[in-house]
C-alpha cells in the first residue's frame, strides 16, 4: 500500500507536468523578455554599479505593481527585511514575533538588529502565523507599559510581528493587525516568496507597516540576488533609501554620512534584469496559477495528501506548489523525497523550524503543534512557470 | 597667487590627460574583454543567481591572482569586512582599531559586529595606520590580561586592528604586524581600495589573518556590487563560505543551519562579470601606473602640490591618483574642487574623518593630528585605466 501511495503522487506530478524533460527544477528563473537587451545597456554605458536608470525604474514599477508608495530596491531580501524591521525601532533585546515555520533569514534579520525571534504557531489553513492562538497568547504572557507589550516572562518588549506568506500563500491579515494594534506591535510583513500575492485586493507587503520582498534566483522573478522594501509610509521608505546607501548625506564632493548606514544597493546591472522580468511578471503568474490548478485536479484523485491551495481571502502566486501528507502518510515524506529527487523531479520538505535550530533553540516560544506537524508533512512540487504549457 | 596655482594644477592634471573629453571621471570602469560573453553565458544557461560556475572560477583565479590559499565571494567589500570581523572573533563591546581616515564602511563593519571603531592616526609617508605612534599609544592605554589586550581607560577588550591601504597604497605591515603581536590584537586587513598593490612583493591583504576586497563600480575591476574575503588560513576561509551562504549545512533536500549565517553570496552574472574583469586585470594595473607616472612627472613643476606616490616598500595600484595640498596652499581646496568639476575634471577631497561623524564621535580615539591634516589636504584626481594612452 505504501508504495501504491508513492506511485500515486509522483503519477499526479507527472500528470500536470510537460512530458518528456530529464529534470523538472523546483524553481527555476525564465529570461524570455528584455533581459539581455537591458544588461547589454549596462555593460554598453558601463553603468552597472551603484549608479544608473535601472535601479530606479525598477523601484518606480516595482512601486507601481504592488500600489505600495515607495519602493527600495535592495542587495537581496535578506538585507531588506533587516532594514525594515531597524526602521521600526527593533533594537538590542527587543523580541520579534514570527513563524517558526519560514526560511532562516527572518529569524537572523531579526537577529542582525539585536532583537530575539519569538517564535509563534502556524495555521492549517494557511501556512502562516496562526492569529486565532496568537491572541490568547499574547494575553496570558504579555503586559502593556507606557504603550509598549513587555514579554512578562523575559521582561523584554514585543516589537514587531514578522508575518511570512508562506510559499505565497497570504497570511490573514486583518485579525493579525488587530491584534498587533491591540499590543502595541508593528508589523512587517516578511513578503520575500509572495511577490503577485494578494489579501483581499491588496498585494501583499502594503498591509503592515512596511515589508521586504526577495528576487533570488528561486524567485517568481529575480535580479540574481536582490530584493526589496515596500511602504506606504513615503518619510519610512525615504529613510530606507538613505540607510540602504551608506547613510550618505547628498553633496557634490563631500563624504559625509550621518548614521551607521549600509551597503545594499542593489547594483544596476542586477536591477536591469529585474526590469525585465517584471515586464514578464503578469504572464507569470498567470503560468504559475494554471500550473496550480492543474496540480489541483491531479490531486483530486490522490485522497492521501491534499494539494494546498489559496486561502479564500486572497489570491496566492503559488510561488511552491506544495502538497500535504495526510496524518496516516506523513511517515512517507523522506521516501517520497528520495524517488521524486531520484526520477529528476526537484521536490523539498518545508524548512526545519527555525525554533529547533541551533541558534535559535534557547528563543521564546508557544506551544508550536500545528507547525511541528506542518514541518513533517509539506513536500513542495515543480513550480517554475514554464511547466505550464498551453495547449 | 591664488588663481595662478589653482591654473597651475588643473594644467598639471591635463597635461597628463587624453585630450578633447567633456568629462574626466575619477574612476569609471571598462568593459573591454569577455563581460558580454559570459554574462549572456549566464542569461542562456538561467544560472544568473546563487548556483553556477562563475562564482567558484572568480574564487578560483582570485586566490591565484593574490597569492591567498582561498578567497570567498561577497556581495559587497562591507559585508565582506563584516565576516572578516565576525570571524577572528570580534563581539560586542570590542574595541577595533583602524584608521580615522578611511571610507565609513570599516566603522560600520565594525560596528555591525557590536565593535567599538578606535581611531589611530595616519602617517604622513603612507596615508595609512601611523605604526610609530601606535606602540607608544597602545603602551600608555593598554594592559594585557589573560592573553588579551585591555584598554585601561574603557575596560573593553581590544580584539583587532583593521589597517586600510588608502587609495590602493600599501600600509607599512612589518611594523604594525610586530605591534598587533605584541599586543595580542588580530590583524584583519581592509584591502577593498587595494587588488593589485603589495606590500614587499606580497599582495596586500595576504598579510594579516584575514582581509575584504571590493569590487564596486568605482574600483579597479568592477562585478557590478561585490567583494571578497581571502586568507592563508584555509579553514577560516571556509568559515567564511559557510557563514556568507546562511550556513546552511549541506543536505539533498533539508534546510537546516547550524548557525546565524548571512546572505552574502555574490551572485552568478555578478561573478560572472568578474571573471572577464580580472583576465584584464593586469593590463588596467599597468595603465594606471603608467597615468600615475605621467601625473607625477606633471607634478613636478607644481610646487605648492605634491603628488603622492607609493612608499618604497610596495607597489601601489594607484586606485585613486591623489594630490597633495602643501600647508600654505590648503585654503585653496574647495576652489581647487570646485574649479576642477566645473571644468568636466571630476576631483574629491579625502573621507571625512570616520571620528567626526555623529554615531561616532564619541568612540575612543588618540591625538589625530596627521589625518586631520590630511583630511583637509588631500585631492583625488581622475584616475581610470582608460585615461592612460599609449603614444
């Protein structure tokens, strides 16, 4: 029965997927627009550094396409989360509440600042921080002084909240806010996989106070390595650009900077690549969701796992495909791992949470079960958008 | 007087100068080998991100190009510092000892780590660290204690001494690595204005324990954004690789680190660039000495300036060409300023003293006499390898 299973997901995968390849990456980058023709600009005017017209035309679409008032482009998503969560005030002891369940770099962007992660529990229903537990914690372990939620167990201050739209699926903002509204918490919103994902109407990243995207490689879109913070909060993303330059005050010749800034300029020739792919970014998202949706059908038939799919609030980029082993399965995962990888179809768990790594396994925590159960059970599927094929 | 100098110096300047260009820039770069070739290269293959060859052959040809056992990749000269810092140890409250004068990215490297930037004078002879005064200071503020160096005054621990070779002109090393000795202080060196400069036949940055070079835009050869770390200790090296790639420990498919890494890989098409750029980098090197040369001759009819050249124990890239305002004639070095980049010469004066800025006005420093002097009395002057022509 148990490789009947087995036999089962991979034929469902291989049912949505293009026939024929040696290997279907997980994801993999297109560069079907304008990408050469932009590059070529740069290396033609030699502007491929920190000065040049991509990096703001980039910043300006970017701001466009998301209906955030500023964009600010940066040297990767990593970067951009630890600037957005220092603008907010997120200083030495200060913890951040998060995910467990998320890529390491929220964890060490709050880390780089001085704060703690605070690690939270995940949702069934929508991969991110479950909210409906969040309050109630909130209440038993935190007090509010002088405006400000002190942890009454670590008497260190709640800052900020770091939501994370897992594999581009939009956390349920509205309750998160309230809450954080309530505690006197700042959310940034960590949107580095949900680049195309909305919440209601809104993209995802304009609904908390500020937020960081990610253009990695494995990216919907990507610059090489780059990323991004978006805000309405024009003064804020102002000052994201002053601190992401090196802090310099604007003269002709002098070298004068005036506070400890950093270098994370995105660099030219990186933001012309992003230009492009932007130009792209719509048809995309179009691939990735039929993609989905083929998956979706395919799985219909498999009763031993469950095709994620969008909460009904938003609208997801389904930047990871992702399937979940049911309660009785969650035992095959590594098996399932070893044949898909072995056949040349790239599948990956979840990350390990991050409140069960080294660094991080001494940080503040709740009870973390939906996450635990999460961790053991996602497996991500082939999602580049060229698997779409029309017909 | 005064306008008969200022006509001297600019005559001096494009005397040594190609003529009928509207705009000498100070330091712009030149893609004249194979950066087309292999940037499409990575566009083609889809490998412009963390994964691909690019990355691995710029470490590769920069390690034999310096004479360092390994050199890792960074997404910029900062970041690369940082881990520099991080590495031999530096932690809060640390004191790291490093020039006034110098580019605000050593302090703020410095401080990303929790150090305390600690400001040394300059010399007169080679811009950088003066190592006569140092031992004297240190004898007077220091006390060893269990094999590490205390500054008596502030009771913080002094961990490393950061000597940047300004301009691309190698520190005086023998001395200071006899000093850094003797006091128990870690050597890391700032090499990021210096690939192509040695120190007694040695390249500059295979000295100390450990060093950051940059590859900007405005440096000697250009990957867009980037830098790296190199070293003799190969297993620090690798550190340096783990810590750069979130530190991720090597798995088919888990994503588990074992500590807080950063996100510092230089991407592909970045690498990309730089492995067409050092092929040539040779013959920049030997243009802009061969411009370094022709200014010096200039310069000898100009009394009241003098051009800096390298110290007699090294070879110096000539980064940045660099005039010197005699004492009586300093007055004159905003006019000098303005009048050069009015006219399409671009010039700039020296950094202001990293210990004049606000976040770090307050941080331990000795008598700064000489920096402060050549703060005010340094020029740089156009200084691109393609400025120099062949006859």
């Amino acid at each position: 029965m148990k490789n009947n299973v087995i036999e089962k997901v991979v034929s469902a995968i291989l049912s949505a997927l293009p026939e024929g390849k040696k290997f279907y990456s997980l994801h993999e980058p297109s560069f079907e627009g304008n990408e050469w023709k932009y590059v070529k600009e740069c290396l033609d005017t030699g502007w491929v550094s920190s000065v040049g017209k991509f990096v703001d035309e980039f910043e300006k679409k970017l701001a466009e396409f998301t209906g955030a008032k500023i964009a600010v482009a940066a040297v990767n998503g990593t970067s951009a989360l630890q600037i957005c969560l220092k603008l907010i005030g997120v200083s030495n002891g200060d913890e951040v509440l998060t995910s467990a369940l998320t890529f390491v770099a929220t964890s060490n962007a709050i880390s780089y600042c001085g704060g703690i992660p605070h690690f939270v529990d995940s949702d069934f229903s929508t991969l991110g921080i479950c909210t409906k537990k969040l309050r109630g914690y909130l209440k038993d372990i935190t007090e509010i002084k002088n405006n400000e939620c002190i942890n009454k167990i670590t008497g260190n201050r709640i800052k900020a909240i770091v939501p994370m739209h897992v594999f581009g699926h939009p956390v349920d903002m509205d309750p998160l806010i309230e809450i954080a509204d309530e505690f006197h918490i700042v959310v940034v919103e960590d949107a580095a996989e949900s680049l195309g994902s909305y919440y209601k109407g809104r993209h995802t990243g304009t609904i908390g106070k500020i937020a960081a995207l990610s253009f990695n490689g494995n990216k919907t879109i990507t610059t090489g390595g780059g990323g991004a913070i978006i805000t309405n909060d024009i003064e804020l993303g102002k000052l994201a650009k002053h601190l992401t330059t090196t802090a310099k005050v604007a003269h002709k010749w002098e070298y004068f900077h005036d506070m400890c800034g950093y270098n994370f300029r995105l660099p030219n020739i990186c933001a012309a690549l992003g230009c492009a792919q932007l130009e792209q970014l719509p048809a995309f998202l179009d691939n990735k969701r039929k993609l989905a949706e083929k998956y979706r059908k395919a799985f219909e038939g498999v009763p031993e796992v469950s095709f994620f799919t969008e909460p009904s609030y938003g609208k997801s980029n389904y930047w990871l495909n992702t399937i979940v082993l049911k309660e009785d399965f969650i035992s095959l995962r590594d098996e399932l791992l070893e044949k898909t990888n072995s056949m040349g179809i790239q599948t990956r768990p979840a990350w390990c949470l991050n409140s069960s790594l080294p660094m991080y396994q001494n940080c503040p925590k709740m009870i973390l079960s939906t996450a635990e159960i999460l961790e053991k059970s996602l497996i991500n599927i082939p999602s580049s958008q060229n698997l779409f094929q029309k017909l």
